[in-house]
C-alpha cells in the first residue's frame, strides 16, 4: 500500500502515530502543504521554514523525500493521489476551527472517491472533548486537569518509525517545491537575524531543550518561573506548537527523570501541570471556537475600547515608558519570545492601562511571537482581559513598576532589552521618571530623548479602567 502521511504542525518523525501507522501499511509519502489560505505570522514562518529544513534532512536520513506543495489542499492530495496511485491518506488530527472545517470536507471528500483517510491523535495528552460528567466543557482549569489525570492514563509515546525497509524509488520521483521558492523567511529587512541566536528549530533541537532544561532548571522551576531574568523555564513552546516535541513525549521523558530523580517531584508535577494548561487552552477552544476573537463572557462584548493607533504602535515597538513592559515588548520583537510573566503584564498594561481591545494584542503576538499557538494565545488573551474562561478577575491590574521590582529585583532582565537605562541604579530602573536630574544624567537618561516618556500614569489609568469596569458590570 502507498500512504500519503500529511504532515501539518507535527513536524517531527518520533511520537508521530500517522507516520507511524502509515509505516505500518507499506510506502510513506510524507507530505507537507503550504495552505495558499493560511494566515499565519511572520515570526512563526521563519521557525516553520528551519523546522521544515530539519524535518526533510531527518527524512532524508531514511532515504525519503519530504515533499512540498504549495496550494489548496484538497487538490493538491487530489493531484498526488492522481499521480502515485496512493490510495490512503493518515494525518493527526486539528482542534482548531479552520483545521477542523478542512479536515472534515476533505475526508468527506477523498472517502466518497474511495480513498482511506485515517486520522489520529498526535498533539494532545487526550482528545480537547473532554466533558464534565453533565456534558458541559470545563471552564475552570483545575476541575479539568484534575478530572483529566483521574479519567486517562497517557499513552507510551511511539517510536520513530523503520522506513528503511519500504521501497523508496516512488516517492524519489514524485515533484517536489523547494523551501526557497515558498520565501517564508522575511526578506529585507532581516528583523529576524537575532533569532537564530536564541534558538534551535527542529526535532533534535527540541529533545535537546528538554533535556537541557530537565537536568539544568527544573530543579528552580516553581520559585524561578516567575523570574524572566532566570533561565528558569522549558522555552519549549515554539517546538510545541510546531508539532517538534510531541506533550506524550514531554510527559514520558519528564516521568522518566523524575522516577531517577524523586527528590523533584514537586517541580515536575508543577512542570506537567503548566503543560495541563496547554491542554486547557485546546479544550477550551475546541468547545468555544470563536475564543480567538470574541469574549467568552456575553458582558465583555460593549468594553468602550480606544482606537487609538499611537497607544497601540509605542505598546508594539517598546516605547511606552514603563521599562518592564518595553523590555517585554522589545525581547518579543528581537527574539520572537517573551517570557510568561512579563506576555501577562504587556498584555495587562495594553488592556488596561491602555485600554486597546485583547484583539489587537492577540493579533500583534500572532505575528511576532516563533510559538503562535491560536488557543494558547486566544485563551491566554481572554484570561488577562477578564473575559475568559477561569479568568483572572478584572479588577485585578498589574502595577509595572510594582511587578517589575518584584519579578526583576536587580533589573538584570531590564538592563539586557533596555541597555539605554543600563547605568540607572536599580531602586530607579523600574521608574526612571521617579530620579531627579542629576542622577539621570550620570546615568546618560535622557527621558523623551533616548527613552520615552511615560505613556500614561498608571494610578490614574488604573482609575479610569475600574470605573470603566464598574459600569459595564452594573449594566449588565
Ligand atoms: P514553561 O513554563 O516551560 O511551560 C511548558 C509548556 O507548558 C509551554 O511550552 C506551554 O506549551 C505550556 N504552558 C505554559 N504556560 C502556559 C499558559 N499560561 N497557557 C497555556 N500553555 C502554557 N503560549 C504559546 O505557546 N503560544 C502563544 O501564542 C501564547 N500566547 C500567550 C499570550 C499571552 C497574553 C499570555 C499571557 C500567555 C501566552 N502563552 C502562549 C502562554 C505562555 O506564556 C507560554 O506558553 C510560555 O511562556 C512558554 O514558555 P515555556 O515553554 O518556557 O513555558
């Protein structure tokens, strides 16, 4: 049998069950679609252009081509089908809106021609329709994971399959695009040159992350989580949501450490349990799929938001005055990433303080973030706006200053995305507009000259907002 293995955001060869099942029927045509109708983000191009790079030399490893076509999927199956006389296509399954919409009509599709289609779970711990005993979703997380841990036992991940002994010349004449040709990589000018500092796309790549970061950090996990200057956590999310690393995978090797290490239970239960939220996100999802753009509470819908295109262009490019929110917003510009404590006192600070709508913040981390992951993102939007599910609540406001002196004590994270302020002395780096004269100008800080500023004052926007808050709530 010739089987087309369509590979989408599960570009790895390990812990992969429609290669793996695909291996088991005889000839593998593994197979990768740009979908002329994608939306995708900048940042999460490049990495998927080095991922895919990784993913045909592991293929070719085995002596096969991964082959790449440009278009709309189901005629481009159509067309490969047509010309391998394949008759089964195996993917793992999508839990996102759009993916589902696609994967339903084209299976509906192909099985009407007479092909087999086969889909499988790849990326999940378990399937995201996980319900109450009642048939509602889960809208609060703990009720979830706890219910997921009792309910499911977590399958043993698969190994990388044997291609070796399959017949190999018909895959090697199938026409294949080029990664060139798609240009996903950005053209002039180069803003991702620094990216490629930061991280290692790609399966080996993600293996190595997390073994690196179970023999190095997860020892700090739980109290240096919080503390964006600490390598304290996995920074595996964008080999996550590139399907590099499967949560099987992360979850076996994690167990593994901890049954030769059990003096760190705790950090790993932890660990595991942050990955739980990734699971909640889908779920969520999965249930709700207008998360990514409307509120989940019915009340948020009418916030009085600003439209204010200046607010929203000094929050993007780090130039809003408060240095924890600008380092955040500059790390995630020259590295593609941010770290979670600082992703929720951004998002805060834009939401709140600011007043533009989650939308445009989701939208903007869409574009900019390697790990653009759309139910972590919508659902992480929706929790620090207040209108999600299990959602912090919206009078909680995160003070800048009073979070970065708390999460960055020495302003070691501020001094490496802000080198400008560098020379301040740490009582001051959080709020430079709080030093006189002299002592900014030892420290060469000239405020609205070489830093911006401050957009707004946060104790009056905090004012403005919960007024705002109270309103709504009244009406409602
Ligand atoms: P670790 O702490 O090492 O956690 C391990 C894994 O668990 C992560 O890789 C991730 O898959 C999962 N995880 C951890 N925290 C969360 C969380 N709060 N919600 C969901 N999953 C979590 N994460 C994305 O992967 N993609 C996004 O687009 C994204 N957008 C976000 C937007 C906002 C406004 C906020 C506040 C958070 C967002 N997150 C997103 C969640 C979180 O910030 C990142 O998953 C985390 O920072 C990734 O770093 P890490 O791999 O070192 O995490």
């Amino acid at each position: 049998t010739i089987t087309i293995a369509w590979l989408r955001r599960d570009l790895r060869l390990a812990d992969h069950p429609a290669l793996w099942e695909a291996s088991q029927e005889g000839v593998v045509i593994p197979l990768y679609i740009l979908d002329a109708d994608e939306q995708a983000g900048a940042a999460e191009l490049w990495w998927r252009h080095h991922s895919l790079q990784q993913l045909q030399e592991a293929l070719a490893r085995h002596g096969l081509p991964l082959l790449l076509r440009r278009g709309k999927p189901l005629q481009i199956l159509q067309e490969i089908i047509a010309e391998s006389s394949s008759r089964a296509v195996f993917w793992n399954r999508r839990y996102d809106p759009a993916g589902i919409a696609q994967d339903t009509a084209i299976k509906a599709e192909l099985r009407s021609q007479g092909i087999a289609v086969r889909s499988f779970m790849g990326d999940c711990l378990v399937e995201p329709w996980l319900h109450h005993h009642d048939e509602k979703p889960y809208k609060v997380f703990t009720p979830f994971w706890k219910s997921l841990l009792a309910r499911f036992s977590i399958a043993p991940a698969l190994p990388e399959p044997d291609f070796s002994a399959l017949p190999h010349e018909l895959t090697q004449n199938l026409a294949t695009e080029t990664l060139t040709d798609w240009h996903l990589l950005p053209q002039k000018p180069n803003w991702a040159k620094r990216f490629s500092k930061s991280w290692a796309p790609g399966e080996t790549g993600a293996k190595n992350r997390l073994q690196q970061f179970l023999d190095e950090s997860l020892a700090n996990y739980s109290e240096g989580r919080n503390f964006p200057a600490q390598n304290s956590v996995s920074r595996l999310s964008p080999h996550l949501s590139h399907g590099e690393i499967s949560p099987r995978q992360i979850w076996q090797e994690t167990r593994f450490y901890l049954r030769q290490h059990p003096e760190l239970t705790d950090e790993g239960e932890h660990f595991l349990r942050e990955l739980g939220w990734r699971e909640f996100s889908w779920h969520l999802l999965f249930h709700f799929p207008k998360l990514p753009d409307t509120p989940l509470r019915p009340e948020f819908a009418n916030f009085p938001w600003q439209k204010d295109a200046l607010l929203l262009e000094r929050w993007q490019s780090g130039q809003t005055g408060y240095p924890i929110v600008d380092a955040g917003m500059r790390e995630l510009w020259q590295s593609g990433w941010m770290h979670n404590r600082v992703r929720m006192i951004c998002a805060s600070f834009l939401i709140k303080d600011l007043l533009v709508s989650w939308q445009q913040g989701e939208a903007w981390f869409w574009d900019t973030l390697v790990d653009a992951d759309l139910a972590n993102n919508s659902a992480s939007w929706q929790w620090v706006a207040g209108s999600g599910a299990d959602a912090a609540p919206y009078f909680r406001i995160f003070n800048p200053v009073l979070q970065g002196e708390k999460f960055d004590p020495e302003g070691k994270y501020l001094r490496r995305w802000l080198p400008e302020l560098s020379a301040l002395p740490d009582r001051f780096i959080h709020q430079p507009w709080a030093a006189d004269q002299d002592l900014l100008k030892k420290a060469g800080v000239v405020l609205g000259g070489n830093y911006p500023q401050r957009l707004i004052d946060h104790h009056e926007a905090r004012q403005w907002a919960l007024d705002i808050f109270e309103k709504l709530k009244k009406n409602n």
